[in-house]
C-alpha cells in the first residue's frame, strides 16, 4: 500500500513538472516573437501580450517567465504611449527580480524605466537610469541590456548634440551586436535596424548625408524591417534624401512611407507621430496644403486620445503652415496657444523654438520692436533649456561618481573581511613561510650569479631598433586575448605623404582616435593604428573615418587602409601581414574597376 500512494505521488509531481515545463516553453516562444512584434505591429504586440497574461494566469510557470512578462508589458506599454502605466510595471517589475535573487533582469526594466522618463523629457531621472542599467548589464554579463542602454543614450546624446558621445555608444554597440547577434533572446532586445537607423540619424544631424544614407539603407535591409519598423525607417530616408538634395529617390521612398500608413496596423498613437511627421517633411519640401491636410489627420488622433503634449506641437507645425500660406492671424492663434501650454509645463527647449518663430513672422512683417521682444524670449527660453540639460548631466555624472565609490567601497569591504576572516588561520604558518622565503631568496640571488656569469662569457646579442614598440604591441595582444576582447589594426601605406608632413598627419590621426587608441610609424612607409577594444565592424567604421583625413594629405592618389582583426594563435607578424593583404586586395579591386 504504501509503494502505491509513493508511486502516485511520485506521478502527480512528475506530470506537474512536465506541464509547467510545457507552460514556461510556451510562454517563451510567445515573447521571443513578442520582442521583434512589438517594433513592427504594436496592435498585434498588444494583442499577443493578453494572450500571453492569460496562459502565465491560467498556467503555472516559473518566477524567471513571470518576471521576462512583466518586461514584455512594460516594453508593450512604451512603444503605445502608455508611459506611466510603464513606469510603474518598470519599478514592479525591479523590486521583483531583487527579492527573487533574478539580479540579471534588473538592467532590463532599468531600461524600460529609463525610456518611459526619456519619452517624457524627464532626462534628470533617465540618464542616471541609463547609466545604471549599463553597469549592472557589465556586472552580470547581459549584453542584449548593455545594448539598449547604450543606444538609447546615444539617441539622447544626438538629440541634444553631444554627438562625441552619441558615436562611441553608436560604435560600441554595433561591437556587442556583432558579437551577440548569433545568440538567442534571452530577454529583451532591440533590432539591429534599429541601432543601423540610430547611427544614420546622428550622421544626418552632424550634416554628413552621404554616411547617413548609407546607414540608413543598411537599416532598411535588415530582415526584421517590416511593419511599422519599414514605415519608420523609410519616412527617415526619405528626409534624409530631401536634405541631400535627391528628390527622386526622397519621393520614392516617401510615397513607400505613405502607402504603408494603414489604419488597420497601427495604433492611433503611432498614426498621430506619423502624420505629423510626414507632415513636417511636406511643409519642408513647401508642399502646403498636402502638410497641412496631414497635420490636421494628426491632431484629430491627439485629441481623441487626449494628448495635450502632442496638440501643443503639431499646433506648432500648424502655425507653420499658416504661416507659410499668409494667413497670419489664425498662425498667431496657433502659436500662442502652444507657448501657453509650453510655459505651464516649463518646456524651455519648446518654448525656446516657439519664440524663434514668432521673431522671425514678427522681422518678416518689419515688426521689429516685436520681433527683438520675442528674441529675448528665446534667448532666456535657450539660457533655461541648457541648464535643464546641464543639471541633468551633472546628476549623470555624480550618479556615476558615486557609484563608482560605492563599487570600490565595497571591494575594499570585502577585502577587510576576508583579511580578518584569514588573518587566525595564517598566524600559525608565519614560520614556516619565513624559512621558504630564506630559501627562495637563496635560489633566486644563486640564478642572478650564474646568469650573469653566463652573460658574461657569451657575445651580447644586437638588438633591433624597434624591439620595444614590437613588445609594446605584442603585450597589447597577449593582453586582449586573455581578457577575450576584441581588437583591430590598421594598417596604413604612407607612402605617397611628404616625409615632412607626416609627423602632423599622425598628430591629427592621434586627435580622431580615442585615447587607448596606439598610433605609430611600423616602417618608413607605413603606420599601424591598434584599436583596442573594437571588433571588425568598429574598425571598418574607423577605417572610413580616417580615410577622409588621410586623403587631404595625398589628394592625388587613392587611400587604402588594411584592416585586421585579432584571433587567439595572432601574432604582430602575421595581423601585419593580414592586414596587408587586405589592403593589396583593395587596391587590386579599385584598379580592375578603374579598368
């Protein structure tokens, strides 16, 4: 009797087991297809997202699946516009996974967190959230979090024109992507057209079309553009052909844009976005009536949806509009209602533009005492949206002071502790370790005489003039192989530079790279550059950087530069002789093309 009752027990645990097995698999596959859904088609996102709270309600899982759903909601939340409600699921969502000892989800609501404040130009609370969120991804080894922290700061970096920042995250990210993108998604990740499309918007911002364009269509071939993701991406290339003066490929790809803007895949919320955005990309190409027949699509969807930060900017839009059709008094109308909610808000950037517009109509109108009475108003509205931003910066920077000291604090903690737990065990063997170390230092004092006997019986070996920087280099490797960190170099052809003006080319070189960055002549017409740190794609991206500086210095004849990338049985010899051959080949395929 009693193996029976054993046996059935044994059963009913093992077929409990089994289903929340079943159940927790299930769950996963949903929110695997749930991470790419929720950037293409945010209604089928939150469609999927009720179906998957019904199985975890219906279904017995695992804490882990419970918490990566909970980070499925929030991410859902965020891309509908529901920032609040993200907000509060984020700060759940963290103090679960410390309670439940899942520390390695905390970067990824960190991020969610951190994007709802950013959405709601809360930059104080979002930057030090970003930054959190990066180092706990760096602790606990979680590069799809490390990810999105850095891409999402690089987007407030090239917002607010910190673009030196903005292009290291850019840079590094598309590091840890090459090296991640094999892997499953064990949490959350953003797709890699999102990160292509990021770095095309900072090089359209710093004026550089002709790169931005190029990141921009690598963004467009990824697999995972469809959707919503499609419409987005092919809305900014279209701008960005506008910008650099290609109106046949700009309207291709803004028709593209248009035709995809069905009511049917998108929520209202990211209809409103879109229709105010192409109509922005209308009134710049002066097509008037077209952009405003857009922004008036857009304001209807706000107002249903009782958006009053959205109504007071396409209000903005509108007067531009108004503007530009001449009629002045409905345009004033527009702006002094959206200068009203920006003052009660104290939205000094807004505030800052809106007072630009209004100086300009006003000198226009050769209103002038109106005009510079609007122009103080911008450059007091400027004076305030740049103290905002730098006080957000300070509280970045002191957040990462502190946690900073607070690591080192706790290391140092940490060591006390293990000193004092092993000072009692050791008393005992401070005789014995003196005896060995009176050993020791007799081996080692009759090794130094025998050497330098030897030494000095034997013909001293000439030593090449660039054995140092060979060691250099080669520590520099051994280095980054043990620590299974990527590396490149370069590998530069100098010779057709006036030997007098290469110390300045490399001086300039020096001032483009980072600080860990090595720049150095490797033989009289040649100079190695080591990036440390940086995989392929990094140092392809640096090669192209570089070739515009390097250009300047031999306008007749064409730059190429060889890359390598480090392997674990490289040696200086053979990346050098790699990279050579990269460059040979370059140069053999420019000649069979030039022929």
């Amino acid at each position: 009797m009693f193996f029976r009752v054993l046996l059935f027990f044994i059963l009913f645990w093992t077929s409990k087991a089994l289903a929340i097995s079943q159940a927790d698999k299930d769950a996963s596959n949903i929110m695997d297809l749930l991470d790419a859904l929720i950037f293409q088609d945010p209604q089928a996102a939150s469609n999927k997202m009720a179906t998957l709270e019904h199985l975890i309600n219906k279904q017995s899982v695992q804490n882990k699946t419970r918490l990566r759903v909970s980070l499925m909601k929030c991410n859902v939340l965020v891309e509908s516009g529901d920032f609040q409600a993200a907000i509060k699921i984020a700060q759940t969502g963290d103090a679960q996974a410390k309670l439940m000892k899942f520390e390695h989800a905390r970067p990824y609501f960190l991020n969610c967190l951190a994007i709802a404040h950013a959405s709601l130009d809360n930059y104080k609370v979002a930057l030090p959230l970003f930054d959190s969120a990066a180092s706990l991804a760096k602790q606990y080894q979680q590069p799809d979090a490390l990810i999105t922290a850095l891409y999402q700061r690089a987007q407030i970096d090239t917002y607010s024109d910190n673009f030196t920042s903005a292009i290291e995250d850019l840079r590094v990210t598309l590091d840890i992507y090459s090296e991640v993108k094999t892997r499953n998604t064990h949490w959350s990740r953003p797709p890699l057209a999102l990160i292509y499309a990021a770095m095309a918007n900072l090089l359209h911002a710093t004026g550089d079309f002709e790169q931005a364009i190029h990141y921009a269509k690598l963004s467009l071939a990824q697999k995972e553009t469809v959707g919503m993701l499609s419409h987005t991406l092919q809305r900014n290339i279209s701008r960005m052909y506008f910008d650099a003066g290609n109106e046949e490929a700009g309207e291709l790809a803004l028709q593209i844009a248009k035709s995809q803007l069905t009511e049917g895949n998108f929520t209202k919320l990211v209809l409103g976005f879109s229709y105010a955005t192409l109509s922005s990309i209308e009134l710049s190409r002066k097509n008037y009536q077209e952009a405003e027949r857009l922004v008036l699509k857009s304001q209807r969807i706000f107002k249903t949806l009782n958006r009053s930060l959205e109504i007071m900017r396409t209000s903005r839009l509108l007067a531009q509009i108004k503007f530009a059709l001449g009629e002045h008094v409905r345009a004033i109308e527009l702006m002094s209602f959206a200068i009203q909610e920006a003052e009660m808000r104290q939205l000094h950037a807004d505030l800052s533009y809106f007072y630009h517009l209004m100086a300009t109509h006003y000198a226009q109108q050769q209103e002038y005492r109106l005009a510079y009475s609007f122009l103080n108003k911008q450059n007091q509205a400027s004076t305030q949206a740049n103290k905002q931003l730098n006080d957000a910066r300070f509280i970045q920077y002191k957040a990462r002071l502190n946690q900073h000291d607070l690591s080192q604090a706790q290391a140092q903690q940490s060591m006390n502790q293990r000193t004092q737990g092993h000072t009692s065990q050791l008393n005992w063997a401070y005789g014995v370790i003196f005896i060995l170390t009176l050993m020791l230092v007799t081996i080692f004092i009759w090794y130094l005489v025998h050497r330098s006997n030897r030494n000095y019986l034997s013909d001293p070996l000439p030593l090449s003039e660039t054995l140092p920087v060979n060691q250099k280099l080669e520590a520099i490797m051994s280095s980054a192989k043990k620590a299974d960190s990527p590396l490149s170099l370069l590998l530069i052809d100098t010779s057709n530079i006036r030997q007098v003006d290469l110390p300045q080319m490399l001086d300039e070189l020096k001032l483009k790279l980072r600080e860990q960055d090595i720049v150095l002549r490797f033989t009289s017409n040649q100079v190695v550059v080591l990036l440390q740190y940086t995989a392929n794609n990094g140092a392809i991206f640096v090669g192209e950087q570089l070739t515009t500086l390097i250009k300047r210095w031999q306008p007749q004849a064409a730059v190429n530069i060889g890359i390598a990338s480090l392997q674990q049985f490289d040696t200086l010899a053979s990346m050098v002789r790699r990279a050579s051959i990269s460059r040979l080949n370059k140069v053999k395929m420019e000649t069979h093309n030039g022929h």
